[in-house]
C-alpha cells in the first residue's frame, strides 16, 4: 500500500473519519480524513513511543492510549503528591509491569517525588540559614506545578518527561 492521499481508508464501510486502520502490508497507518501518515508496527500495543513518532502522530497519541484503566493509572502515579507522594507511583511502577506507557509514567513520576524528596531533604538543615525556606517553597511549588501538568499530560496520550528530574529508577 502507498501513502495515497486520495483514497479513503479500507475499513469497508465507506468511513473516512481520522483514526488507525491497518494496511495490506501489515502495518497500521494514520488517515487523517484526508491523507495516510507513516506506517506504525502491527504488534505495536498501546500509544506509539517518542522514539518512533513524528511531530504529527505526537499530536494524535490521545487516542491511541488504550482505555480508561491506563489513563487511571498514569494520571495517579503524577497525582502522587496528594495521593501519598511517593507511595503512589511506586506502587503503581511495582504492580504494573506489563504496559510499557503506565510503567514510563510511573518511573517518572516517582523519579520525580525522590527528587523533590531529597530537596526537601537538603532544604530542613537550610533553614537555619533561612535560604532553606525558599528552597523548600520551590520544591513544593514545582511539585504541585508540575504534577498536574505531567498528569494532564500523560491523560493526553504524551510520553511526558520532567524538565528537572534525577533519574534514579529505570521504566
């Protein structure tokens, strides 16, 4: 199959509505309504990886995570700082080992929650000097900050990576 951008896409129904459809040679591909984008692996389960995503199939991802119980996931392990900080995305990254998108968010999320641990950590000692107040301050903001906006990601379908993380747990 070539990526001809006049033809609907094979569904059999006549349906040309945005969304993956396989191909005949054995790869799932994008129609966009109105043209097919690159082809993606047929055994490729789940959102499709950074590494393996053009700039337009990123901006599609949110359909192509798989079911409300993922999105549920993900969205509690970045949620951790309210939901019992780092107990929540580790037991999240420790019980699901299967889907390679929860266990991502789940890594990050708890990289994340050690990061703001230790800083926290640094921060007690610090206030005797009162610069720990403010560090403290900028680690629970930027908790909070970047929680919502890693959980509002990942619900999306996005492969979200913090901007200041120390990556001490591997997905």
């Amino acid at each position: 199959m070539t990526a001809d951008a006049s033809q609907p896409p094979s569904t059999g129904s006549g349906s040309s509505e945005p969304g993956w459809y396989p191909a005949e040679d054995g790869f799932v591909r994008w129609w966009d309504g109105s043209g097919w984008g690159p082809p993606r692996p047929a055994g490729l389960d789940g959102p499709v990886p950074r590494s393996q995503a053009t700039v337009a199939e990123r901006k599609l991802l949110p359909g192509a995570v798989a079911g409300d119980h993922t999105r549920s996931l993900v969205m509690l392990s970045h949620l951790g700082f309210v939901l019992g900080w780092v107990i929540m995305p580790l037991s999240v990254y420790l019980v699901e080992k299967s889907n390679p998108y929860v266990r991502h968010h789940a890594a990050e999320a708890l990289n994340f929650q050690l990061t703001v641990l230790i800083v926290v950590l640094v921060s007690l000692p610090l206030m005797l000097v009162v610069v720990g107040f403010f560090t403290l301050l900028a680690a629970v903001v930027a908790d909070v900050v970047l929680g919502i906006v890693a959980a509002v990601q990942a619900g999306r379908g996005v492969w979200f990576r913090y901007p200041v993380n120390l990556r001490l747990v591997r997905p």
